[in-house]
C-alpha cells in the first residue's frame, strides 16, 4: 500500500522499502543500499528505540511513526547543518495538512507543538574509503502511550491536532519532504528556521562529551 500510495518522484529514489511488525531498531534494522537510491525501513514497534546519546525512545505499537532511511553518499561527508534540515523537512511535511498545529525545533533534533515534545530525529554516518554511509532515524508519537506519558512535557501530536491524518499518509509526506532536502547537495538553512526554533532568544550550554 505504500509503494502504491507514494507518489512517482519518491518511489523514483527509493532504493528498497521494508516494513517490519517489530524490531529492536529501524537504525539498526536499516539495510545499506548495494548503490545509488535510498533504503526505508519502517516498523509497527520497536524494542530498543534510541534517540541522542544513546537515549531510550519508547516505540509502542500503533501509537507513532517509527522509521529510518539509509544511503550512501559519495561526494562529501554529511553537512553539519542535516539534523536541522531534516526536522524541516518533517514540519514541512506535518503541516502541508490542513489545520496542522505550529511546531517548532528545539535545536537540533526534536520537535514540539504547543511546548510539548512529539518527535525526535538522529543521524549517523560512517566512512568507507570515499563512500559515506548515513542513516538517519525518525520518530513521531501520534497517539497517546498506553502506560501514560513517560515524561511531563512529552504529548503525542493527536493531543493538538483533533482531526489528524492517518499514519499512512504522514508517513508518505514525510518520505516525499525527506527525500525532497536529501536531493540537495549542501542547502543553506532558510531564514524561516528563526520563527520555528524554539531556543531563539535564549541563552543555551553546549556540553561536548568524548
């Protein structure tokens, strides 16, 4: 249903899709693709979702999106800027739906409505000689967990958005958005990031960890 749903540009890139019931992680469970194209894998759960750092990220069935891309770029490493690129790429994605709530970023990989968290993203990479494998992992919490919320300013997005999409054809803009910014070779942040980042005006700590 997906392959048929997505539309000709995205299914044009698309290297492989695997949809999987479980797994212990889409990053994880993510193929390498064998050339050019793009891999999606996409589970109904999982059971060691991780975000930054390693951070557990609770993956219940039929309440989110849990998915990563992989693919394999040749011509330079990954821009610093990609995390924040690809957390527009899902707003982009989100509010091309009628009466989407406002999201922002909180810098550089998680998503909020109404100062709530609702999604996070992670990239990694890796060298091999002149190839660069980069994956990059994603996860929405649509409906609410079934244990109650896991942290006091974490709510799925259902919660602000009454008469939310499918998860089917979230899943498909957001491919569409993903591989729209994956398309461009070193794009420059756009001026609307100031609006949509959610740290702006504040003074922040970075810690480097080794």
């Amino acid at each position: 249903t997906i392959l048929k749903d997505m539309d000709a540009q995205t299914r044009q890139r698309l290297h492989a899709l695997h949809v999987m019931p479980v797994c212990s992680s889409t990053m994880d469970a993510c193929p390498i693709p064998h050339g050019a194209g793009i891999t999606v894998c996409v589970a109904e759960s999982q059971t060691h979702g991780r975000g930054q750092h390693q951070q557990a990220w609770s993956s219940p069935p039929q309440c989110g999106i849990w998915a990563s891309l992989c693919y394999r770029a040749t011509q330079h490493a990954p821009h610093s800027a990609l995390p924040l690129h690809i957390a527009l790429a899902l707003i982009r994605a989100i509010s091309a739906f009628d009466n989407a709530p406002a999201l922002q970023i909180k810098w550089p990989n998680d998503l909020y409505a109404h100062k709530h968290k609702f999604a996070g993203t992670l990239v990694e990479s890796q060298s091999h000689g002149r190839t660069f494998i980069i994956k990059i992992g994603f996860g929405l919490t649509l409906y609410p967990h079934p244990d109650g919320p896991h942290h006091p300013h974490c709510a799925p997005l259902s919660s602000f958005w009454p008469h939310m999409p499918d998860r089917h054809s979230l899943f498909l803009s957001i491919l569409k958005h993903l591989f729209a910014t994956l398309d461009q070779s070193e794009p420059a942040l756009p001026e609307m990031l100031g609006p949509l980042d959610m740290l702006k005006g504040r003074n922040v700590t970075v810690v480097s960890g080794t």
